[in-house]
C-alpha cells in the first residue's frame, strides 16, 4: 500500500463528539478466526449526519487491511451508511518507521480501496488540505493518550 493516491480532504469532515471507543474490538477474519483492533467512532460534522470509524491496528499482523470489507459491512449495520472508515497503523514502538492513516473505501463489487491521508508527500495538490484536517481533527486519530495502552493487549473481551 506505499503507492497511495491521496485522498481528497473533501471526504473528511470535521470530527463532533466520540460515540464508540472500544479498545478490545473483536472482529471477524474469514469463516473461522477474529481479529481484535482498537475501535473509536466520531459523529461528523456538516450539513448532513455521519460517522467516522477509525480502526487502529493493535497487533503485529496486518488484520485490519486483510478484514477491511467484513469490518465495514459490520459498522455500516451498526452506524448506517454514511459512514467514513479510517483505517490507522501507529508508528512501532521501535521509532522504525512512521505510522499511516488511510481512508477505505468498498467498491460496487465489495473489494477495498485505500487512499492515503497521512502522511502525504508535501509536493502532492492534495497535501495541504489533508494537513489541515490532520492539525484540526486527525491528531485525535494518531495521538495515543496513555489510557489507549490500557487495553489493547491481554484483554479477552
């Protein structure tokens, strides 16, 4: 996923109050086997009424990008359709290497597409409104507060 287009800012809208926030949010991956990642759901704001459902990757493996289509039909049911479904890898513990926010999007034939927010490339067009949703709304995506530490690992649900 390294060669993302950008997406548009025009598909973020600004972040109200926080709904859900889940730290042990249980997922299924395939027929047989669940996934666990760390759920937050926003209300947007702007003319009409949606939610904005960040899944933040808690493990090693990339179950988040391997679920994306089960993940959204699953929160799609549970907010509605207008939902916008961030998908957040935090930078590693290590320091190697930077943590991402990509935008999903599921197709007409119900494949996942992904469109990078951050970081973008400061020479792209679409770099300084992707950063001025970051600076006002997307650092309460990619800023971990202590508590989000708290159950993340260890936790049976």
């Amino acid at each position: 996923m390294d060669a993302l287009t950008p997406a548009s800012p025009d598909s973020l809208r600004p972040l109200g109050e926080l709904v859900a926030d889940e730290p042990s949010w249980h997922f299924r991956i395939g027929p047989a086997g669940e996934g666990v990642t760390h759920l937050r759901v926003w209300l947007t704001l702007g003319p009409e009424p949606g939610h904005l459902a960040v899944v933040t990757e808690t493990g090693g493996a990339a179950l988040v990008t391997q679920s994306a289509e089960q993940i959204w039909a699953v929160l799609a049911r549970r907010f509605g359709p207008s939902l916008v479904l961030l998908e957040h890898h935090p930078a590693p513990e290590t320091g190697e290497g930077a943590g991402t926010l990509d935008l999903v999007r599921i197709g007409a034939n119900g494949s996942p597409h992904w469109s990078r927010i951050w970081p973008t490339p400061e020479d792209n067009p679409r770099h300084a409104g992707l950063e001025l949703w970051m600076a006002t709304d997307g650092h309460q995506i990619v800023s971990r507060p202590a508590s989000w530490f708290d159950g993340c690992e260890g936790e049976d649900g």
